[in-house]
C-alpha cells in the first residue's frame, strides 16, 4: 500500500476524482463543504477513522494515542456546526504522532497557529467555541461519514486545494494507475496549451458537437 500512496502523491486530487468516476466507484469525494484551513498543503495517507458525539471533543484528545506514522485522522462529528474539535494543540500533537493531515466533519479553531504548523487540516468552518469535555465515548477504527463519504479504515484519503477524494483501499492500485495516467495527458495538453494550440483542439476531451451553436 505504501508504493500505492506514493503514486498518489504525484497526482492532484482533481485526477484522483476523475479516476474514480471514470471506474465508477462510488464513493468520490466529500462535500465542498469540506475545505482547506491551510492554504497550499497536500495529504495522501491512509484512513483513521473517529466518530465522536457531536459536541464531545475528549474522543478526538484521546483517539490521538492511536494514530500511526502516514495515517489521515478523519473525523466523523455528524457535521456538526457550533463547536470546534480541534485546534493548533491538537493539530501539534497529531502531526507529532505521525499523521499527515486531519479531515473532520465539523469546525476547528486557532487557524492561525494551524497555518503556521503548515499542517494540512481540512474541516467545514471555524468558530472559537470548543466542544465539550463530556465523558461521551466516540469510536475508532470503524466506518464512518465525513463530507457525505463513507470512510473505512483501509481506504486512502486524497487532499488538496480542490477538496477530498476518499479512495476505496480496494480499488487503490487502479485508482493511482488511471489518475497517473489522467495526470500525464492533462500535463501534455496544458503544455500544448501554453504553446498557443486552442483547447477545442483536443477532439478527446471536448467533442465538436457539445456546443450547441444558436
């Protein structure tokens, strides 16, 4: 799986999407509600997944010890939006358990101090509220919703400015094959396009008669 991750790192999530609707997997991507906290950061890792009660942050401090080395924490807070579940501590402390990015259904805090960490998080907003210490227990290691995707542990999660393709570990070998390939003709058609060739100019991606003339 590791040399399937490293293919996916050399890919952009946009690829990685095309891919997985061009094989018909149905899980995709999240919701564009789902978005990047900080500017320009890339994760591809494999899936921890969490589901906490909405409004208990202690399962998200506590999932934290079981993290390993190249995982992406994603986190399943039934989308809720009135409290934060992490924040620049949290966000520490998992990149220094190994994790290479955190997706969570909810909201986060201290953006700030995440931007300067340069640690990829992706969540759907911010607020300074925290959620609650309650003694509520969450579950790992179990599939979950996030962004309208089921995540299970296993798949790999794709990240980057235009959002989240959650690949199904099953699938993963010809997801990376089809995005590499997808990513080698849309580098070549960009460089054609840089030299002056017309993008209707490729009869492969943009068919004559998608334009109805009026």
């Amino acid at each position: 799986m590791n040399n399937i991750v490293e293919k996916l790192k050399k890919v952009s999530t946009a690829m990685v999407s095309d891919a997985l609707t061009a094989l018909r997997i149905d899980r995709g991507v999240m919701c564009s509600r789902i978005r990047q906290i900080v500017p320009g950061t890339k994760m591809v890792g494999l899936a921890f997944t969490l589901r906490t009660p909405p409004g208990n942050v202690l399962p998200c401090v506590k999932a934290l010890e079981e993290v390993r080395g190249g995982e992406v924490v994603v986190i399943d807070a039934g989308g809720d939006e009135e409290y934060s579940y992490l924040g620049e501590q949290m966000s520490t402390d998992a990149e220094n358990a190994g994790a290479v990015g955190i997706v969570i259904d909810g909201l986060v805090r201290d953006v700030e101090g995440i931007i300067r960490l340069e640690f990829p998080v992706f969540a759907r907003g911010t607020t300074p509220r925290v959620a609650l210490y309650h003694d509520l227990p969450g579950k790992t290691g179990a599939p979950i919703t996030c962004g309208g995707c089921v995540v299970e542990p296993g798949d790999i999660i794709h990240g980057g400015s235009d959002g989240i393709a959650v690949i199904p570990g099953k699938d993963a070998q010809r997801v990376a094959e089809l995005a590499q390939k997808f990513q080698s003709s849309d580098d070549k058609h960009l460089r054609m396009i840089r030299g002056g060739k017309r993008l209707s100019e490729f009869p492969e991606v943009y068919e004559p008669h998608t334009i109805e003339k009026y």
